[in-house]
C-alpha cells in the first residue's frame, strides 16, 4: 500500500469533497483499492502495475480541490 498526505483533508471535510476526491483518484490508472483517512489527513492505495507518477496523483487532487503533499 502506497500513502500520501493530502494537507487540506481532515475531520472536517464534507462527505461531497471526499467522494469527489475518491472519484478523481479512481481515474488514475494503476491505482485500485483507495482509503481515505482524514483524521490522518492521507490517503492509501494499493497499485496495480506500475505506480502513477506523483504529477498523475497531484492533478486528480488539484481537479477535486484538494492539495497532495509528500509520499509517506
């Protein structure tokens, strides 16, 4: 499982913005099996193949609204 923080995801977020994050990330080919964890402020996924390239990863945030942060 690979883990990322997305720096504005928390407790707070609606359940709208996490599904819209949830729906971006699913566009990402490779990636499958996506958890969000906003207590945590991460996300974790497993890969299938090779692993999306961090730009991949920061653009599906971007479009959701969210901001990737650093690889954990």
């Amino acid at each position: 499982m690979v883990r990322y923080v997305v720096s504005n995801l928390g407790p707070e977020t609606t359940q709208e913005n996490k599904d819209k994050l949830l729906a971006a990330l699913k566009n990402v080919k490779g990636i499958k099996d996506i958890a969000l964890t906003p207590a945590a402020k991460e996300i974790t996924f497993g890969i299938n193949g090779p692993e999306p390239k961090a730009k991949l990863l920061k653009e599906a945030c971007e479009t959701a609204g969210f901001t990737l942060g650093a690889r954990m």
